[in-house]
C-alpha cells in the first residue's frame, strides 16, 4: 500500500480568496505544532505572501491588466510556497494520516477499502470576528474527515433531522443555517446581531457522518 501524503489538489482548485484564506489557516495549524518544528517555508514567509497576493487581488478588482497580471504574479508565488510546504508536511508525516492532518493539509486516500466515517468532532470553538454579524468556528483535526458541516440555530434543542445529505425541518421549525465546508475551520457570516446562536459541527466522508459535537453557543456583535 501506498504511503498517504498531502492532496495539493485540494488547495489548487480554490480561488484567490480560497488560495488566501487556506494559507493563513495551514499558518495557524502549524504554528506550534510540534510535528513541523522546522518547515522548509517559515510560515511568516507564507503569511506575507498571502497578504501580498490580497493586496494585489483587492487592487485588481476593476483595475487594469497590469494589476491582473501582479495578482496572477503574485498567485504563482503562493502557489509554489504551499508546494513546498505540503512537500515538507509530507517528508516529515511519512504516511502518517493523523500528522498530515494536524497540519490542516488533506492526506490523499490510501485505503484499500473504503475508511470508516470519522468520530465525534471534538473541541469545538467559536469566535466572534471583527465583522459585525460574522464569526469563526473551528475543532481538533479528525483522521478520515473530508469535510465538516456546522449547523447554526437559535435553540439548543432545534427540532431538525439530517438524513444523509437532506435537511427536515418541521413545519413552522426555527432557522437553522447549515455551513458546509471541506476545512475544519469555517467563518459564518450575514447572522443577526446582538443574537446568541447555539452551534454543533460533525465530520463527514464517503462512508457517512460522525457524531455530532458537544454544542456550543456564541452571542454575536
């Protein structure tokens, strides 16, 4: 069997904010971990090419081709950084999924059979963003996840059912806002505020779903 490594795939089909916002994610990951004590790219080196390619973006929006062709520069070098990163997470993780995972990386499928759906999400945390009515949420890596759905309500108790991929809310239900999001760390925007919402994440892959979380609540600004 082969050894599991980093799906560079996965980062490669996002869009420029995407390509920004999981950069600055594998940054938070990996700072501290004592798994990457010496990356082959220092992870302020990816900070600042992340915020040089934002600044290019947000310039090239209505600019002209020469700001597009700096964004499309300065994409090309973000590009490369994360290579070499998921390269080094890979070096380091020698096939081991659960290590490529704390990276905040996606390890590619090994398994001969399929995995079995993945646990209970854990440590489940919430924070409030400087953006009014906007905030993250975020948990503990979890081996064999391929994504994670964050259900936001206003109840602690709401009256939902999820079976499979449908969503069945009684008739005159509460709102319930479903996040999906191929990252553990998820940022929920357009909420009301001065509300408190009650939140719960689970895992889910081509097996199934996990367990949901423990809830967790969060007054937003």
């Amino acid at each position: 069997m082969s050894k599991a490594k980093v799906k560079i795939e996965v980062y490669m089909v996002l869009n420029v904010p995407g390509k920004i916002q999981y950069a600055r994610d594998r940054v938070v990951d990996m700072t501290g971990n004592a798994n990457f004590t010496t990356p082959d790219v220092p992870l302020a080196t990816i900070t600042t090419a992340a915020d040089d390619l934002e600044t290019k973006y947000l310039a090239a929006q209505g600019g002209g081709p020469a700001d597009t062709a700096a964004q499309n520069a300065a994409e090309e070098v973000l590009d490369d950084l994360i290579r070499k990163e998921a390269a080094y997470v890979t070096r380091i993780a020698d096939g081991d999924t659960v290590i490529i995972t704390s990276s905040g990386f996606t390890p590619t499928k090994t398994e001969l059979t399929p995995a079995p759906p993945p646990g209970k999400v854990l440590g489940l945390t919430l924070k409030q963003s400087e953006q009014s009515g906007t905030f993250v949420s975020n948990c503990d890596p979890l081996e064999n996840a391929r994504g994670f759905v964050t259900i936001i309500s206003l109840s602690s108790n709401p009256h939902i059912t999820i079976d499979g991929d449908q969503l069945i809310i009684p008739a005159g239900g509460e709102q319930v806002i479903i996040h999906i999001s191929a990252s553990r760390k998820a940022t929920h925007e357009g909420l009301t505020p001065l509300t408190k919402y009650y939140v719960v994440k689970y895992a889910f892959n081509a097996a199934g779903r996990g367990p949901n979380s423990d809830m967790n609540s969060i007054s937003v600004v």
